[in-house]
C-alpha cells in the first residue's frame, strides 16, 4: 500500500492530452491489436471488486484463448478474496495470475498494462480517465466499466482518449450492458424507425433501497484517504455521486433514445434525507432532474436511496403514436393496445458485451463506445452538479466546468473532505 503517484490526476490532465495524441501518431501498435485465430490473449483487470471479478470470468467466458495473467487493486485483500472467487468459477483455470503479477497500490494499473494485451478498467469511477489514457497509450484494448469519469476534465479527458483509440485501431468497450441486451436493442430499434411516432417526453427511475453500507469504520483504517477509498461509493470524488455511478444505466438509455443528442439544458434538485450520517460520505440519496434539448422534448430523471419504500427502476417513452416501455420491450397505443413486443431471445448483457469485444479484436474490427459513455456519463455528472448547486446550467456550462474533484495527490494519509453540497450555496465552476 507504500505505492504512491508522483503527480494528481490534475497535473496528469493539464500535462497528458497533447502528450498522448502526438504520441498516437506514432507509437508502434502492440501485437495484439489484431490478434488472430488462437493467439493467445493476456488479460489485465484493474480493481478485483464484484464487478471487476464478474467481468474478468465474462472476459475469459468470452474466448477460449485468453487467460488472466495479471490483476491490480488498491488494497491487497481484495485482490486476493477477488482472485479466490475467480478462481472458483468454471474459467477458474485460465485465472493464472502468479505473485509477480499481482500489483498493489495507486500506480499498480501501470504494471498491469505494460504486462497485458486487453486491459478490464473496474477501479471507482475517479480513476478511469487517467488508466484508460494510460491504456491506450500503450496500445492496449480496454473494457471500462460506467460511468468513465466524475467531472467536466475527466470527461474531456476521456473523449480524448477514445479519438487516440481510433486512430491506434483499438476497441474501447462500455459498461453500459443494456446497449448490448438484444430486447432493449430491437426496443430501441423501434422507437429509432417510428413505430410510436416522434418522441415527445422521457421519463425515468431508478428508485431503490441503496447499495452496500460502509465496508469499515474509521477506527479499522490507517488514514481517511483508506477509509474513503474502502467506501468509495458515498464520496463524490471517487463515485460521482451515486445518481452518477447508479443512475447512469437509465440516463444512458434516454439518450440512446435522442440518438445521442445532448441536452441543451439541466435543471435538478436533490440532497440527503434518510441517508445523513457522518459514515455515508458526502453524497445524496436523491435526485430529481429534468434534461431539454433543443426540440423541446424533456427528459425526467429520478433516482433515490430510500430503505423502506417503494422501489420503481423503470423508463418510459412518449411518442406522438403512443408509448414505449422500455423494460417490457413493448409499445402500447393511446388506446392501451400493444402495437408491438419483443419475442426474440433473451441473453445476458453482461457477457454478450465482452462476446462481441473479443470478437472484434479478434477480426480487427474494432468496437468504440467511447462517445456515448462520455455523454451518458456527463449527462449524470451534469445533473448532480445542477442539484448540488441549485442552479439551471446550459450543456456548455457542465462541459467546460473547470470543477475538478481529484484530491492534491494519492497517498495514503489524511485529505480533506468536501462538505456535502447545499442547495444556493454551494457554487458552480
């Protein structure tokens, strides 16, 4: 846990965008770009959390000639329970990660990546601008997990970073599984060729009991930068706030449903009611937000952690024909009557996602989801900075928000906390 990072993720911003397009332009592509036939592919996951570990075995699941040949996490016992659990799945013996591959600490991704030629990004959301830079730049496939980033640098950060991708052929995958269910894809596919007509609203929940509590108490840590980074998820920081880590899901559908259009406005409110305690962060439990585009239509976002009440994850779409409910993969008239429903197969998203990611390094054909997960993800990031603020804020204002949560370096010791954001005080920038 000794390892620290010479400069912040700020210096890294300010230095690292010209640096690495220039560098595109002429760094020898890795051999892996187009791996063919049984070539054998060294997986890389950084960050061996629950989601990091379920998409390691999906990766692996995904073609036989792959194995996972090196892992990275910020702490070692959850690198080592990750590995254990990986281990105990049917791809278990492809999980060949020796102790010279096991990297520990805030750099350790960098290891990871010089050793691997596709590389899993599953850290909290902070941290993903500045590994997929890293990745990328060395000429690696990455799978990057939602949202990519916290803020307007990391997002611009990002959006970079995908342009170099393109020109290096590399395939740069979402976590944003529902793009990859084949019902929401014919859903989508309808609504896109006008079988409701032209949208006119949108409206989505994602209302739940929360996530997991804090995983260990201040008393159990050495320093608040390792007590904030075990319970990664209730600081702003290192989530985005959970409307941004969470509720992306169905923002991100709402603008695969405006064909990627971005708002031209946002407004939100928000803040904390039952979730107030000290040990939950400085982050809200909910969040009402509502997007404009230019045509008019508006979009109505609501998310909250409330335990104890009703739970609604659900999206809808209203047409000028009818409407579409979006997790049914169903039309329905004015009437009532359903005008259409999916009746193909089912599957799961999560692993036709690295299906068709290892497929297209296989072919050569590279997949890059890079626009949509910015959008998507600054789309949350947009709202909760319109919440915490109170403040009505155009598309531009959030896009070139100079707002840069990253702490003044990584270390392990005592950092300062932000207050959690009110209303009318707290100021945009």
């Amino acid at each position: 846990m000794s390892d620290q990072i010479n400069s912040s993720r700020r210096d890294f911003l300010k230095t690292g965008t010209t640096a690495a397009l220039a560098a595109g332009l002429t760094t020898q592509l890795n051999s892996a770009v187009h791996a063919q036939g049984t070539d054998k592919l060294k997986v890389g996951l950084v960050g061996v959390g629950g989601r990091g570990s379920g998409a390691a075995v999906q990766a692996l699941t995904a073609d036989q000639h792959t194995e996972l040949h090196a892992v990275a996490d910020a702490f070692e016992d959850r690198l080592e329970a990750g590995l254990a659990n990986m281990k105990a799945t049917p791809v278990g013996d492809r999980v060949n990660v020796d102790a010279d591959h096991k990297f520990v600490g805030f750099d350790a991704y960098k290891k990871v990546i010089e050793s691997c030629d596709v590389v899993l990004l599953a850290t909290p959301p902070h941290f993903r601008p500045m590994q997929l830079r890293a990745a990328v730049e060395a000429g690696k496939h990455v799978f990057v997990e939602k949202p990519v980033g916290v803020d307007g640098p990391g997002i611009r950060s990002v959006l970079e970073t995908c342009k170099l991708a393109e020109e290096k052929g590399l395939s740069i995958v979402s976590g944003l599984c529902w793009r990859y269910h084949p019902g929401m894809r014919a859903t989508f596919e309808q609504i896109h060729e006008g079988t409701a007509g032209e949208i006119t609203a949108l409206q989505c929940s994602y209302n739940s009991g929360g996530v997991w509590d804090p995983r260990a108490t201040r008393e159990e840590c050495s320093s608040e930068m390792e007590y904030q980074m075990r319970n990664w998820y209730y600081y702003a920081w290192l989530s985005g706030d959970f409307n941004t880590e969470q509720h992306v899901h169905s923002l991100d559908k709402m603008a695969w449903a405006m064909l990627d259009e971005t708002p031209k406005s946002v407004s939100g409110t928000g803040g904390r009611i039952q979730r107030t305690d000290p040990k939950y962060g400085n982050i809200y439990d909910h969040f009402n937000v509502v997007y404009e585009y230019e045509s008019g239509v508006k979009a109505f976002a609501r998310c909250r952690h409330f335990s104890g009440s009703t739970n609604d994850v659900s999206d809808h779409i209203f047409c000028t024909k009818g409407r579409v409910d979006v997790f049914k993969h169903r039309i329905y008239d004015w009437n009532g009557e359903i005008v259409w429903k999916y009746k193909g197969p089912s599957g799961n998203m999560y692993q036709i996602e690295h299906d068709e990611f290892f497929a297209s390094i296989r072919d050569g054909k590279p997949i890059n989801n890079g626009h949509y997960m910015s959008m998507s993800s600054m789309m949350a990031i947009a709202g909760r900075m319109s919440a915490y603020t109170g403040k009505q804020l155009s598309w531009e204002d959030c896009m070139n928000s100079t707002l840069d949560l990253s702490p003044e370096s990584y270390e392990w010791g005592d950092i300062p906390t932000r207050p959690v954001s009110i209303p009318g005080q707290t100021q945009f920038s």
